[in-house]
C-alpha cells in the first residue's frame, strides 16, 4: 500500500467518524425550552394532570417538568412565575426555585386555572413559554347536620 492510499483511506475515515459524531450530537443536543407540563402525585403515584378536582379542604401539590419539542427537559432563564385566574378561591404557594407550588383552597366551590409562564430564552431576550392546569374545586365532606322547623 502506497503512503498516498494509507492517508486517503484515513481521511474518508476521518470523515465518516466525524459525520457520525455531528449526527450523534444533534440527537442528544436539547432544544429550547417549549413546553411546560403539570405533574401531581395522587395515590402514591406521579402523573402528569392537565386538569383536576380536588375537595376545598385538600391541599394541591403539583411540579413542572419543562420540555423541548422533543421531548427532553430543557432548561429556562429563572425561576417560572405562577398565578391563578380566581385568587379569590385561595392561594398558592411556590417553591423558590419555581418548579413546584402549592394550591390552598380559601373554601368556596368554583373553577379556575393555574398559570405558569417562563423564559425559554436562555440569553438577554425572552421567549414566553405557558401552561395551565384547570382545578375544580369541589364542596368537602359533610361535617355537620342543620335542622330547621316551622312551629305550626
């Protein structure tokens, strides 16, 4: 073999690794932030809820998991601001690092969503990414028995 055909045969090698390499770290490269998902644990169980019940006596506890459109966690700039559309139903109480929080029902029955928006641009500008959780909130077991009566 001629020292010309032993360089040549290095460098289409060479390049196929290379090709290979890009394509490889294409795959595991996340994309930026797009999605934001709720996820809740009921019965012993983490699922991700994209609506809920819950009693006006419970506590609800739920996490983001923030995604790229494929699929993978991604990350965003700070920490995720939450809100609800009735604050009038109760309040929420969110972890410093924004990824979790929960909601305390104040004791009316009603409806309402809770908002979460973040920062998808991990640089000086900002690309607003959203997600809502719709919660039902439902009248708590019976406590007591109220009589009433007209003398006749």
């Amino acid at each position: 073999m001629k020292i010309v055909d032993f360089v040549g045969s290095i460098s289409v090698s060479a390049r196929k690794i290379a090709v290979s390499l890009e394509k490889i770290a294409e795959a595991l490269t996340v994309g930026p932030a797009s999605t934001i998902e709720f996820w809740s644990t009921m019965g012993g169980q983490t699922i991700r809820v994209k609506q809920m019940q819950a009693k006006v006596t419970d506590t609800v506890n739920v996490s983001l998991a923030i995604k790229d459109v494929k699929g993978n966690d991604a990350p965003v700039d700070g920490a995720p601001s939450w809100t609800t559309t009735d604050p009038a139903l109760g309040s929420l109480t969110v972890a410093a690092d924004g990824m979790s929080a929960s909601f305390s029902p104040s004791g009316p029955v009603g409806s309402l969503k809770v908002q979460v928006s973040a920062d998808a641009d991990l640089g000086a500008g900002v690309v607003a990414i959203a997600g809502e959780l719709d919660l039902d909130l439902l009248p708590g077991d019976a406590v007591s028995v109220e009589l009433s009566g007209v003398v006749a």
